[in-house]
C-alpha cells in the first residue's frame, strides 16, 4: 500500500506563490511520492522541489486522510 499525498501550496523558495499553470498541475489531485518523482517533482527529505520554467518551485505536501 502507497501513501496519497496532495500538493496544498506552490511557492518559491523566497516565499513568493508560484504562477497558476504551475499550481493546476497537481491542484485537487492525490498522489503517491513516485507519482510525483514521474511528472519531474524532485523529493528531498522532507521538501518536494519541482522546476519550471528555469526555476524551483517547492510544493507542500500533506498527506490525504
């Protein structure tokens, strides 16, 4: 069994939100961590990175209950 986990917020890494096409790719969607590593999301330790654009977005996860 693989935990679902859903992207709750896209920011960069100075805190500014990231553009809406970034944030309605994982927006309203549950996934597993490999999910997300397949579409580019590059997960480490305890923060999800994914780069768009020439530039890192990091997405907060929570998992789905």
């Amino acid at each position: 069994m693989f935990e679902a986990y859903r992207v709750v917020d896209v920011r960069s890494p100075t805190g500014d939100p990231a553009p809406p096409e970034i944030a309605e790719r994982f927006e309203g969607r549950l996934f597993t961590l490999h999910q997300l590593e397949q579409r580019g999301v590059r997960i480490t330790g305890r923060f999800a990175w994914y780069l768009f654009a020439g530039q890192d977005w990091q997405l907060k996860l929570e998992p789905a209950v």
